[in-house]
C-alpha cells in the first residue's frame, strides 16, 4: 500500500494555498461580513441586556403568548427564566440568545430564498444537496479554522461557524414544504390567473408555513448547540462556563450550565413550535 500513500493527493496544501488567497484578495469583504456580523450582534445583546430582566422576560411571555395561546406555555417561559435569574446565569444567557437570533437572522433571511428557488428548480436542488450535506456533516470544530483566519477570535467567528452548520436545516425544509404544496391548489391557481408571484405568496408559502416555522425551531436548536463550540474561538455565552468546567473538571459547574442550556432549549422549543391544523 506504500505506492498508494507515496501518491496522496495534495488536499491539506490546496486547502491552505486556497485559505491563503482568500485571505490576501478578499480581505474587503471579509472585514465588511464582519463589520455587518458586529453590528447585528451589538443591537440584539443590547435589546436583551439594556431593560430589566423582568422586563425582557415579560416581553418574551407575550410573544409566547402571541404564538402559542397557552398560558400553560407561558407559564413554562416564565418560570424557565426566573430559574435562570436565580441560578445567576442571566447575562450568559442573553448573550447566548443574542448568537442565536442572530443566526436566525442570517439562516432564514439567505435559507427561506434559497429553498424557494431550490424547491422550484429540482435540478438546481440536487446539485445544491452535496453542499449541504458537507456542510452538515463536516465536523464542527473545522468551521473553526478558517472562522479564526478570517475573523479572529469573538462572537463573529462563533455566529459564521454557526451559520455554515445551521443553514442547511431551513434550506432543506422550505423546500419541502414548497415542493409538497398539493397539485390540485396550484393548477387551480393557474386556472384562475393567479402569476407566480401570487400563486408563491398566496399559496405555496401559506401551506409551507408548518415546515418553515420547523425549519426555524431546527435552527434556533442547531445554533444552541453551538455555544459550546463558539466558545472555544472566544464568543461569549453559556458555552464559557461549560468549557472552564471542563478544564477544571468541575462536575457541578458543568451540570449547572449545562442544565441552563437545556433549560433555554426547552423554552424556545415549546415557543416556536407550531402544529398543522
């Protein structure tokens, strides 16, 4: 097997020579996407940290409230962040909450687009699907590498690793949720005139609206279990104190923030999560 080996394709010098070049040539726009990352992170972590806890907590219950219709849900919220407040773990939480939304942001304003035009153009899509499937199967910790190259260290590097693992998730469900509006509503859309923009808006978008909603709910999940991972390029959030637990193998602050995570998870879960009717 030797003269297998002796011949291995040169990927990690290609990888890097490619690195290399995007670096020297596209550092305009490298500094511009940071620039803008900034600036989206800055205005959701100041919304979030600038009122009272209370306040915010009693704005995210009547958005559940908005959503759900359940007092019991809100209830859920309600207390799932007063439990947050009493463990100490509030500005974590919002900074972690502000990388999220902020991933949401990104993924659903470049994801929905993109599974519309996918779910409309089937070659298009299949040759879109290798893509995201790397980048969903990719291991997490190699978004790392050029995130740091490119945007050093901080909350940006965390929310472009974020993005690149979590888009896919509302790419591949809005297309689903296109490409499965019955025939019978769009031939009775063309039937009566209806031009594409209408029969998009009107039609396919309102019964797509189930996947698309799970394709938000998947997202806000996917970048929740990011934090950890963002922390170790210097964002700030929930994930820091899992990664000093684990360096100081700190059984009970590790269960603790931990528990803080699944805590947020459940809460943005039960409020997002939307059911056809």
């Amino acid at each position: 097997m030797n003269w297998l080996t002796d011949h291995k394709l040169p990927i990690d010098d290609l990888a890097e020579t490619g690195f290399d070049w995007l670096q020297t040539n596209g550092a305009w726009f490298f500094d511009g996407l940071a620039l803008g990352m900034e600036s989206l992170i800055d205005a959701i972590l100041w919304v979030l940290q600038t009122p009272h806890p209370l306040i915010v907590v009693a704005a995210f219950a009547a958005l559940t409230w908005l959503i759900q219709r359940s007092w019991k849900i809100v209830a859920l919220v309600v207390l799932g962040f007063l439990f947050i407040l009493n463990q100490g773990y509030w500005e974590e939480t919002t900074e972690s909450l502000t990388l999220v939304l902020s991933a949401c942001v990104v993924c659903m304003g470049a994801g929905v687009p993109i599974g519309i035009a996918v779910a409309h153009r089937p070659r298009l899509y299949r040759a879109v699907a290798p893509v995201l499937d790397l980048m969903q199967t990719l291991p997490t910790f190699v978004y790392l590498i050029p995130a740091i190259v490119f945007f050093g260290i901080g909350m940006v590097p965390g929310l472009i690793a974020t993005v690149i693992f979590v888009l896919p998730a509302p790419i591949r469900l809005t297309q689903l949720g296109i490409s499965s509006t019955p025939k019978d509503l769009l031939e009775a859309a063309e039937a009566f005139g209806a031009k594409p923009s209408q029969t998009l808006w009107k039609i396919e978008l309102p019964y797509a609206l189930p996947q698309i909603m799970a394709g938000l709910n998947q997202t806000i999940m996917l970048s929740l279990s990011m934090v950890v991972i963002a922390a170790l390029v210097g964002a700030d959030g929930l994930g820091v104190p899992v990664v000093r637990a684990l360096n100081q193998v700190n059984t009970g602050l590790g269960f603790e923030s931990g528990l803080i995570i699944v805590v947020v998870a459940i809460m943005l879960d039960r409020m997002l999560r939307v059911h056809r009717k």
